[in-house]
C-alpha cells in the first residue's frame, strides 16, 4: 500500500524523483500550451531578458506533478487537491537542466467534517544541479486514513 495520511511526517523532507529537460520537449510544450517566443524560438530567447531557451513554468509544474504521482500518490489514499495556494518559478529551467523534485510537510490536520480523511499542507521544491530551487509550490493534498475504523479505501475519490 502507497503512503497514507498518518505517514505523512510534519517537517520531513524527501526528494522523489528527478526529471531532466531536454529542448525538444521545452519547445513541444510550449508549442502546445505556452508559446511565448523565450519558449519556443531559439533565436528569439536568446534577444529575451533570459538570453536563452526556457522552459515554461507550466510545463515544470506538469512535469513536478508526473513525478508526484508515479512517485508518491500512486497506490495511496491521496482523494485530491482543494487547491494550489501559491507557484513561485524561482529561476529559468533551462534545456539539459536536472530538476530534482523535493517535498516536505508543513503541517496535516485529521478534518473534523470528515474523520476518515487528512489534509496535508506541502512545499515542493523543484532544485536544479546546481542546488538552486527553479520552482516552488505550496499546495493541500487530501489523503484517505488507514484502517477498518476510518473507512478509507485506499483508492482515490
């Protein structure tokens, strides 16, 4: 069984996964859902304030979440998310950039409305070769509890 709400450890953190990006797919999602010139014209980043190609911060969030699910939500209680409360995309991801994903848990509380549920605050840190955070998310991720008494399925709602 995947991780439920009472492994989650306020104050852990854990890097899950990594992901490498590469130009052909910077420049295939942002083609698609981001096509701002610094994202899809090498000629045109290379004029932008960011003197070369990046990636969209769309597209390191969609990657974070990959890596979120194959690595921590698959096979647990997760129900979803109320919501992201804040993206903060600290520095340019760049074609050959490793993004390394880190989560931590800021605080879980057991919901009174709902006994056989938690809810989690988290940060993820999206942290380059370098060792500098490119992306940060603040978000709630709702988690089923273990056991017969709480009712929790395991499967996602």
């Amino acid at each position: 069984m995947g991780v439920s709400f009472e492994d989650l450890e306020v104050g852990a953190r854990k890097e899950i996964g990594a992901h490498t990006f590469t130009r052909e797919e910077i420049v295939e999602f942002a083609t698609r859902y981001d096509p701002q010139p610094f994202h899809v014209d090498e000629i045109a980043a290379h004029a932008s304030p960011y003197c070369g190609l990046i990636a969209s911060g769309w597209h390191t969030c969609s990657v974070l979440m990959s890596i979120f699910v194959h690595k921590m939500l698959e096979g647990s209680t997760s129900m979803g998310s109320p919501g992201v409360d804040e993206i903060r995309w600290v520095k340019p991801v760049r074609p050959g950039d490793t993004i390394h994903l880190f989560i931590s848990v800021l605080d879980k509380r057991v919901l009174a409305s709902r006994p056989d549920r938690g809810i989690a605050s988290m940060l993820w840190e999206g942290v380059n070769q370098a060792g500098e955070i490119a992306v940060s998310v603040r978000s709630k991720v709702i988690f089923g509890l273990r056991g017969e008494e709480s009712g929790a399925s395991g499967a996602p709602a």
